[in-house]
C-alpha cells in the first residue's frame, strides 16, 4: 500500500486510478462502504485505488477553534483505510488556500490533473469546493468535462445516518458500546505513558496515565472495560512472549479528574489486569473501550476506592475475556 503525503507525492507517470475523498474520520461503517465501493470498481476495471483524506480537520482551518474531537489519529486512520483494501491512501495538507479552491480547481488539480480519476466515489452529502458549493451533481457535472464518472453513496444508517459526530456523541455520553457499533471496532485512544501521581501503583493497581494527542475524542468520564496495546513491547523489553512485536492485555481504563484525591487534571489511565510488572513509561500505547462499568465517583476513603476498584477489575476481566 502507497501513502502520499501531498500531491506531489504522487509518482511520475501515475495512470488512471478509481479515487474515493473525505474526511474519514474514524473510519466508521459509513466511510467503510465507500472504501468497499472504490476498491470493487477498481479491481473491475483494473485499476488502483486511491483513498484522499485530510490534516488537520478542515473545520480548524476552515473555522479556526472549532476543531472537532477526532476519532483517529492521522496515522491510525491510513493503517485503517489501508486495510480495507485501498491501494494508495493520499494525507492531503488542508490549507487555507486549498479551502478557496473553486470547485472546477479543485476537481482539476487533485482529480484529474495528479490522478487522472477514471472513476470517483463519494458520499451522497459530499460537498467540495470554495464554501462547500459543490455537491455529488457539480461532481458529475465536472466528470463529463474531465472523462471521469462519478457517483454518490447512499448513507449507511444505524437509526440515523452514520457519521463521525453520531460517534462523537456516543463517546460524549460514555455510550462506547454504540461507538463500536458505529465504527465496526472499539474506539481507540493512542497517547504517550509519562508519569502521574502513581496513587494506582501505591493501591495495588498500577496505571499506565496516557498523554494524548490535542484533540482526541475521549469517552465521557467514568471507569472502563478494554484492552490496553503497546506498541513493539516485545521488542522494547527484549520479551517475546509478551506477544512480539505488540503486547495486547485486558484493561479497566479510568477516565477522570481522581475526585477522591481532589484531583484537577482529566486523566486516561489504563491498568493490565493482574500485571503488576510492565514498565511503559515513554512507550506509545493505545487503549481500546468495550464497555463502560460505571460513573466516576468520589469516596469517602481510600479504602472504599479500593474496594471498588477490586469490583471494578473483577467486571472488567469478565468482560474481556477471548
């Protein structure tokens, strides 16, 4: 699988290829579809396919400040889109001169004259172009002047159409359940372990405290099922049969600001059950929600908190189990 970062990424001589483009956020069931659609057009007409998506989001440069929490990270989102079968998968800069493009420009410079688009596959509520004034009938449109066909995707629909802020909302009431049913997968949270107030090492629970990325989706505060990932564990620790290259354990992952110990910061900790011995300070880990166990609560002591964590563990290893 090739990825772009920009257009001019794409190789010298690249022929006729059938393109899908969004956002993809997530890469929900929705945007899953689309995938689908492009790579079945393309393998009957034996042509790649190429998947274009954006970074940033283009509502931080469309709307500086408005930028939505995102579902996955730019890298993430590629590993996904890969996986589904896209040939190419293109990270097209977003810019503010890219945003007032026309839309005759914009299909000319990305499309046609870079990709040389045979087909192009789009949701039906795709809009492009300076102030989002192109649509699926401007694509069309266009298509006839540039030797292309394009077509409109109906919506994937769960009750309401598919879309990365249903998910969004989802994860805003700590629903990760219908998140996953959504996305086709458990929502994830990538970030860094650095070191914390360790209260859950000191309590006999020792967490890995995540540092993610500005503006990720984080589920609602409260306490979770999962699974906590690392990233070549094995090979950072020289221990294969943590699972080599990656280690994956089941997690109960808290969400909070620790309310019991008047804390002030939001924190994602995760703790692999009945692992007492990891050390993951530094690493890039990830964590995957399956299910919400209960509301963040403030104790009167230490030793309910503890009580409740030992339940909290318990539900969570039942949850969990493969």
């Amino acid at each position: 699988m090739r990825r772009w970062h920009g257009l001019d990424d794409v190789p010298a001589g690249w022929g006729r290829s059938v393109v899908t483009i969004g956002v993809f956020d997530g890469v929900h069931r929705g945007h899953q579809r689309l995938v689908d659609r492009t790579a079945e057009l393309a393998h009957e007409l034996g042509l790649p396919s190429v998947v274009i998506t954006f970074d940033p989001h283009p509502d931080e440069v469309v709307r500086p400040g408005t930028h939505p929490p995102l579902l996955s990270t730019p890298k993430r989102r590629a590993e996904l889109l890969a996986g589904l079968g896209a040939d190419a998968v293109m990270m097209l800069p977003f810019t503010l001169e890219l945003s007032r493009m026309g839309s005759d420009e914009f299909v000319q410079s990305v499309l046609v004259d870079r990709l040389h688009a045979a087909r192009v596959v789009v949701g039906e509520d795709f809009r492009f172009g300076h102030r989002a004034k192109g649509d699926v009938v401007l694509l069309q449109e266009l298509g006839g002047k540039y030797d292309f066909e394009a077509e409109g995707v109906p919506l994937v629909a769960d009750g309401r159409p598919i879309s990365s802020t249903l998910v969004r909302e989802c994860l805003a009431a700590g629903d990760v359940e219908g998140a996953a049913r959504l996305l086709g997968r458990p929502h994830r949270v990538e970030g860094v372990v650095v070191r914390g107030a360790q209260r859950g090492r000191d309590l006999g629970f020792p967490t890995a405290n995540l540092e993610s990325l500005p503006h990720t989706a984080i589920p609602r505060d409260g306490v979770y099922a999962g699974f906590l990932q690392c990233e070549d564990y094995g090979r950072r620790t020289g221990d294969r049969s943590a699972g080599y290259p990656d280690a994956r354990w089941p997690a109960a992952i808290s969400i909070g600001t620790n309310p019991t110990f008047e804390g002030g910061e939001r924190t994602v900790e995760a703790y692999a059950l009945d692992r007492d011995d990891l050390d993951l300070y530094g690493a890039h880990v990830s964590v995957d929600f399956t299910a919400r166990l209960r509301d963040t609560l403030k104790f009167d002591s230490v030793e309910a908190l503890t009580e409740r964590m030992h339940q909290d563990v318990d539900r969570a290893r039942e949850l969990t189990r493969e």
